[in-house]
C-alpha cells in the first residue's frame, strides 16, 4: 500500500472521504480530491491534497491531474466516486408533468460523463507506471439502482447501468498498457444522501439487505477499494456492495 498514489474524486465526503481516510491510514504515499467542495480533513492527514473543481468540467481534471502527479510523481489508482441523483417518476400523473429533461442530463453529465472524462484524462498517467506486472487501477462507482432501481429511480438507474456497462470494454481498452478496471455497486450507505432521511426510512432501508440488515458503513466501502488494491487478480468485475440487497417498487 505504500507506493498507492490515489486521485479521488467525490472524495470530500461520504464514501469517497472514507476511501481517502482508510487508504492513508493504512500506509498509501499519497491521495489527491477533486470534488466540488474542500476536504474537510486536509488539515489533520499528511500526504492528501484537493482541487476544488467539477468532473464535467476538463480543465479542472487537467489541472488537478496535473498537480496531483507534481506532488506525488506518480497516480497509479483512480476511484470515481463523484456522484449526483434526482428521485422523479419519469411522469407525475397527478400533476401531469413529466420529468424534466434537464435533471436527467445533468445526472448523466456528472455520474457517467464525469466517470469517463477522469478515466480518460487519467490513464496515462498510470501507463506512465513501471511497477512491475501492474501500472495501475481504476475503480468505478455506480449503484444498487442498477439493478434494483425503485420507482422515482429511472434516471440514477440509467447512469448507474452505464458505469456497470463501461467496466468490460475499458478493462480491455487498457489490458495492454497493465491498468486493470473495476466497478463498486454500492447500495445504501451512512453517506449525507442517505441519513437525512427520516429515521424509520433508514431502518426499512436496512431491513431490506438480507444479512446483515442494515445499510453499509463508508468504512466498510473503503475496504472493499483496498481489497481490490491487493487482489491483482481481480479485473473487470462489478461488485455488489451491499449486503444482500432487494428493493420492493
């Protein structure tokens, strides 16, 4: 773990500030946020930096990529946490108004347009690696709704198929260059989007993971970008996060 240099994004908050937490913690020579806000605990961990800019926007990946390897001469792991949702049904019948095209493009601009925009920005940086049989990873990030989208869940359902989607053809575009690709499935988490919801929704939420019945632990998250830092035989894979998970409509 001490030769990881990670360029987080969404890495402010949530899972992507516990991937940040965990990855020093256990030794990683480095970590660069880009997110839209500031890394809160950029002042109490050594060895992490952040660019406060947009995954939309290329000339703020540039620029933090660019600082980032100025820093650290090396990014050898990716993880896209960055990461927005809308809840509408696709119509609302009650008031005849459907969904506005607006909010789902903006969901996809960031979560899926986003995702890609770092990944090709950032892949040659870690081809630049010579670390033996591996120069380099890229973790992904969708969610449940890829699989288990509820009613209201038609726009993050599409983007979150997207990612999944992406994971095989990008694991083959950079086989030859020694990066591997993967993709996290996370369902609910302790994150800001979940737990400002009434409490007996969070409870019901959890009640629908199979074991254990609860919803997951950023920490927990962290883990699972850790394992697949060490398991080099791991590629091309989406994982399910969630223990267990199935969302009734």
């Amino acid at each position: 773990m001490n030769k990881i240099v990670a360029f987080v994004t969404g890495g402010s908050s949530g899972l992507g500030a516990a991937t940040v937490s965990n990855l020093i913690r256990k030794g990683a020579a480095g970590c660069y946020v880009l997110d839209t806000q500031r890394y809160q605990n950029i002042d109490r961990l050594s060895n992490v930096y952040s660019f406060q800019g947009s995954v939309e926007n290329e000339e703020h990946i540039t620029k933090a990529l660019d600082d980032c390897y100025d820093k650290f001469k090396k990014i050898n792991l990716v993880v896209n946490c960055a990461g927005v949702s809308v809840a509408y049904k696709i119509y609302n019948f009650n008031t005849n108004q459907p969904q506005n095209r607006k909010d789902f493009d903006k969901v996809l601009a960031i979560n899926v347009g986003g995702t890609f925009n770092v990944n090709r920005l950032a892949c040659r940086y870690l081809a630049m690696n010579d670390d033996g049989d591996e120069r380099g990873l890229i973790i992904n990030v969708s969610s449940a709704a890829a699989t288990e989208g509820q009613t209201g869940h038609v726009t993050l359902a599409a983007t979150s198929g997207a990612i999944n989607s992406m994971t095989l053809p990008m694991a083959r575009d950079l086989a030859p260059q020694k990066i591997r690709v993967n993709c996290i499935q996370p369902g609910f988490f302790e994150t800001p989007l979940v737990t400002h919801l009434p409490q007996n929704i969070v409870e019901y939420l959890g009640y629908c993971c199979l074991m254990p019945s609860r919803i997951g632990k950023p920490e927990e998250f962290a883990h699972a970008v850790e394992m697949l830092v060490e398991n080099k035989y791991i590629n091309a894979e989406i994982i399910r996060l969630d223990a267990g998970l199935r969302i009734p409509p």
